[in-house]
C-alpha cells in the first residue's frame, strides 16, 4: 500500500501580508525559509526516507521540498496538479475582504473563510476531483512506496479528504492545515 504524507510550503510574501496567492508564485519570506530548513531537519531525524518526494510548480512548495529533499540527497519531482487553486479574480486580494467581495458565498471555519465560488476561481468541486486525480496517479505510479507531497493548503486540504473519503465540505473542517505541517494519511 502507497503511505502518503502531506506538507504544506513555508510563509510566504502573500502569508505574510495578507494576500490571497492561488497560482501567484511568490517566494517564501525569510521566516518561510526557516520554516522549510526546520521542517527539513525535524523530517530527517523523525521519518523514515521518502521513496520520492512530489512538489507543486511554485517556489514557494518546490523551494520548501528542495530543503527536504536536500537532507538525504534526493530529487524533488515536479507534480503540476499539486498547484494551489485557482483564486481567479480573488487572486491578490486581501483575506480580510473575502466576505465582502463573495457577498457572503463562503464557507468558515474556525481559522479560514473560504470562498465558494468566484469568476474565474477553481471550484471546490473541481479541486476535489483534481486531488482525487493526484491520489490515484500517486497510488498507481507508487504502489508500496512512502511519498512525500509537497503543496498548499487548499489542494492539502482536498488531498487529505480523497485520503480520508470525505466530503470536499468535511475536507475544510479539519484544523487549519498551517505552513510546514506535516499529516500522515
């Protein structure tokens, strides 16, 4: 059986400042560094080896994964359905004026608020069904292997409710999924 974990990329400028990023490939902030070498280090000496590590396309993942990976000398292979969603016209925007901006259409937990729908913006329907193409690519390209994900919080999020066969709904109710974090599905 194929043992998936999931890590989420370090702060970056938009965490920082407040933004909505999706497909934005803004570099991680110097703490984002730190985070990645910390979760680097703390991977090394607590997990066994990664038979591959997987990243999303924007550096602030595969700079993260780099870190990793960079501890027992392995690859980084690039995934491009491991990109965040697509914020559409969101993108940039500060998280504070979700609400406003959705007229309301939005789902919140106790960290996040959600958006549900917006033009241009990748549904969460559409983002279940892409994580579900990723899990099924990973089991059938990994059979018996540990593979690490490296990506974001809305398609870790998604990847962990495929993972956990869920709702996309029940998917965003689970803790926040935080910057470096790493879940074992």
């Amino acid at each position: 059986m194929t043992k998936i974990f999931l890590c989420r990329h370090g702060q970056d400028e938009d965490n920082s400042n407040g933004l909505l990023n999706g497909h934005r490939n803004t570099p991680l902030t110097e703490l984002g560094r730190q985070q990645a070498e910390q979760v680097a280090d703390k991977i090394a000496t607590t997990l066994p080896p990664f038979d591959v590590i997987l990243s999303s396309p924007l550096q602030r993942a595969h700079n993260t994964a780099l870190a990793i990976a960079s501890r027992r000398d392995q690859n980084v292979i690039v995934e491009p359905m491991l990109i965040e969603r697509d914020f559409g016209v969101f993108t940039g925007k500060p998280i504070a004026d979700i609400v406003e901006l959705c007229k309301g259409d939005v789902l919140k937990t106790d960290r996040v608020t959600y958006f549900l729908s917006g033009e241009g913006s990748e549904t969460f329907d559409v983002l279940y069904q892409r994580a579900t193409d990723v899990v099924a690519k990973v089991r059938d390209s990994y059979k018996d292997k540990t593979v690490l994900l490296v990506c974001h919080g809305d398609i870790g999020k998604m990847i962990l409710a495929v993972c956990k066969e869920i709702t996309w709904k029940e998917g965003l109710m689970y803790p926040y999924f935080a910057n470096t974090e790493v879940i074992e599905l």
